[in-house]
C-alpha cells in the first residue's frame, strides 16, 4: 500500500480543515465562560462560510484520494455547499433560542460541525467503509444534540428513542452493506458496480440491496420506517429540530446516490420499484396524519414523511434526470425546513415554545409583517406557484412520469393537493381565527429576525429564480 502524500490529500482539503478548526473550538471554548461562549459559535458560523469558500473556489480540487474511499466530484461539491449553507442557517437560528433557555453550551456547535463533517464525508464516499464512517458520525452527533437538555424529560425520551432506533436502521444498513461485500467480495462502489452488472441476478446482492434501501428509508424517515421522526422532532429543541430535519437530508440522499446509483446500479430495474412503493406509502401516511395534527413541530414531522415521499418520486424515475430532480428537491426542502422550523423559533419567546397551531391564531392581527413570512414559508411547503416548492415537486412528478412510473407521478399529484391542507390550516389560523388566551410576544432578536425574513423570502425569489439551481443540479450529474 502506497502511503499517501499531503499533495495527494488536497482533495480532502475542505473535510480537514472542518475537523481541525472543530477541535480547535473545542479546546478554545474550555477557556471561555457562559458570557463569551459567543465566540465558539460565531467561529463555527465563520468555519462554515471558510469551508464554503474553498469548495466553490475549487480549493484542493477534484479527484479520488485513500485508495478509493474518498471521491471528490461535482455532485458531491454541489452537495456539500447546501450542507454547509444550511447548517450555517441553523446555527444563527440555535444560539437567541437556546441562550434564551440557559441550554447553550459551545460544545453543541462543535457537535453540529462534526456532524456536518460527517455528512461531507457521507456523500463523497467511494467505499462501504466510508458510506459507514460517515453515517455514524453524524449519527452519533445527532444523537447527542437530540439531548441537549436534560433536564427536560421530552428530550430525553425523544434521544433516547432516537438512539435505539437509528441505530436499528444503522444495524439494517451494515448487515446489507455486509451480504454486499459477501456476494462481490469488495469494499470499492465502482466495483461494487461491476460485479453487480456481470451477476444481476444474485440473490445474495440483491438481498443486500433491500437491506441497503430498508436502512436509507430509516435514515430519511420515510414510512413505513418513520415510528422516530414525529417524537424526535417534538422532543428536541427547537434549533436541533430545524438542524436534524434540514441539512442530513441531503446527506442522506447523497448516501443513497453512491450506494444505489454508482453501487446498484445495474440493478435499477429493482431498487427503483423498492423506492416507489416506499414514496406511495409516505405520501399516503405523512400526509394523513398529519392532517389530525395539532402539534406544529408534529404536522412538520409528518410532512416531512410526505416529503421524502417527493424526493422518493426523483429517485424512482432513474437516470441522471431523476437524480438532478432528487437533488433539486432535497436542496429546496433543507431550505424551506429550516425556513418552517425557523418560524417557531422566531415566535418562541422565553418560556413559550409557539410550538401548537393555536398559538399563531390572530397572528396577521397582532403582527402582519411575520404572517406574511410564515405565509410564504407554508405556500412554499405547500407546492403554491411561483414558490420553490412548486417548481421541486414538478421536477420530480416530471422525473417519475417520463421514468415510465405514471401511476407514481399521478399518486403524487394527487397527494400534492392532500397535503396542502394542513399547510392552509397554518394561514387560515394566522389570518381567520381570533387569538385565545394569553398573548405572547414573538422573539425580538432582530439578527435573528432578519435571518428568518431571508430564508422566508428567499423562498418566493427563487421560486422565480429556480432555473440556475436545477441546471446546477444537473450539471452535478452530466445531465
């Protein structure tokens, strides 16, 4: 084995530097009291707009390094941009919130860079290995931020819930990926690849193939493997939500990318079924219930199922049209997540989470500015023209349809008109009910406010500016 160089790391260059200034905020903030632990968090914003900086430039460039493990392309720079973008976001979000609940501790943005690491690293593996080394650690981060506070008996049973069950789905991927390596006798994806074009019909790859994609649905949080998303995403606070439900869906869609596309791809004809069935099943089941959710944090759980029952739709229609479609997806919806659950952090103040549908009755009244953001942010989740989220579910009811899945696309469709219901029930309490009870004033930290005027708007300016960020989705797969 030829012991690499630091010129054959470069490529790894951005993954480094992430890590290294990881540990180094880590080690700082042992320094700091409570009044300055600002720094650590303004430093691990300011690390993600340096790791941002160095992918689009190009720093380190392109190319494959550790014997294969690692693959640095365009799919997986485009990828890793959202990621780092996104997490920014909810960084900013975390910090009035939990400062508020005397929950902040610099070791939560630590744990959000080490897993933001891990999802650089998920959706540029090149090996089983990698794929594995990436999930976990953003698994086990996540499991951690889940827990922040402990003193809430939520929370506890929401990490707890989340680390029994995650690690189920972790114990269906490695026992697939494990009848994988059995029946190609390889780590390598691309080889991985090979052997299954030369051997379709293997039953124990194909078996490895289900176990693979039964793991992936876990991770997504699609139904039928959706039982942990609606409790971790109410328990935990509301910053960690909005982190959890946002960024990790594009790693994982990078996970699926590597594993089904460039490792299973010969055998498209069945994994692409297995993914259709499973996008029926989560429009049909996250978008009914959430229709009887009165729980905002919950109706956002169960919609984000029938979202994954969206980008579910890409995924099946196949091709490198299906996977710019996929990905123009999982981009627009890590943007509008992060916008939705940004919204309850903003309308939580000290000692009121904002976290029911009731809470927002009479909002147009009391503060029109902020129901006219949070309406955007529900149009958009709704799939209303001219959002982004109208133009992500065309794509993707376009991906399936011409994939030869019309009765998939049809389901969609129809499903689409279901699920903005309970999007409507958020607009028609803001601006049709009267306010009940106690009145609470919404969070008045205004960089926090501004924050979320961009993220809401940013949903309608690129509902009319969409087109760039799908050619750049296709550009990433030679579409």
């Amino acid at each position: 084995m030829i012991t690499p160089t630091l010129a054959d790391l470069m490529p790894l260059l951005p993954e480094l530097v992430l890590v290294g200034a990881a540990f180094a905020w880590l080690m700082l903030d042992l320094f700091l009291d409570a009044r300055h632990r600002v720094v650590t968090h303004v430093l691990a914003i300011a690390t993600l707009a340096v790791v941002i900086g160095m992918i689009a430039t190009g720093v380190g460039g392109q190319g494959t390094v550790l014997n294969g493990m690692f693959v640095r392309d365009t799919a997986a720079d485009v990828m890793k941009v959202a990621i780092c973008g996104v997490s920014a976001f909810a960084l900013v979000y975390a910090w009035p919130y939990l400062r508020q609940r005397n929950l902040y501790q610099g070791e939560i943005a630590v744990l959000m860079l080490f897993a933001i690491a891990g999802m650089m690293l998920l959706v540029s593996a090149g090996s089983l290995v990698m794929v594995y080394l990436g999930l976990e650690m953003l698994a086990l981060c996540s499991y951690a931020l889940v827990a922040v506070d402990r003193d809430s008996p939520i929370a506890s049973e929401a990490a707890i819930k989340y680390f029994v069950l995650g690690s189920l789905a972790s114990g269906l991927i490695l026992y697939g990926l494990s009848l994988v390596y059995g029946a190609t006798g390889t780590l390598d994806l691309a080889t991985i690849g090979a052997a299954a074009a030369a051997d379709t019909n293997s039953t124990l790859l194909l078996t490895g193939v289900v176990f693979v994609v039964a793991g992936i649905a876990f991770k997504f949080g699609a139904a039928p493997f959706h039982m942990w998303l609606p409790d971790v995403y109410q328990g935990a606070p509301t910053p960690i939500t909005l982190f959890i439900g946002s960024a990790p869906k594009l790693a994982y869609f990078g996970m699926a990318f590597r594993l089904l596309e460039t490792g299973a791809g010969p055998l498209d004809d069945r994994w692409r079924l297995l993914l259709a069935v499973l996008a029926v099943a989560s429009l049909v089941i996250g978008n009914l219930s959430a229709l009887v959710q009165s729980n905002f944090k919950r109706l956002l759980a169960y919609s984000t199922v029938s979202h994954v029952g969206f980008l579910f739709l890409g995924l099946a229609g196949g091709g490198e049209q299906g996977m710019a479609a996929a990905l123009f997806y999982a981009i627009s919806y890590a943007v509008m997540s992060a916008a939705a659950f940004g919204a309850i952090v903003v309308m939580a103040g000290k000692g009121f989470e904002a976290d029911n549908i009731g809470d927002y009755r009479g909002l147009n009244t009391r503060n029109p500015w902020l129901a006219g953001l949070i309406l955007c942010v529900m149009a958009s989740l709704a799939g209303v023209p001219p959002f982004l989220g109208f133009w992500a579910k065309l794509a993707v009811l376009r991906a399936a349809f011409e994939g030869g899945l019309w009765w998939l696309a049809l389901t969609g469709l129809v499903f689409a008109v279901v699920g903005a219901f309970y999007y409507l029930r958020v607009i028609k309490a803001m601006y049709f009910e009267e306010a009940q009870g106690e009145q609470h004033a919404p969070n008045e930290d205004r960089p926090l406010r501004v924050l979320f005027g961009v993220n809401a708007l940013a949903l309608l300016a690129l509902g009319f500016a969409w087109n760039p960020i799908m050619a750049w989705c296709k550009y990433a797969f030679g579409a």
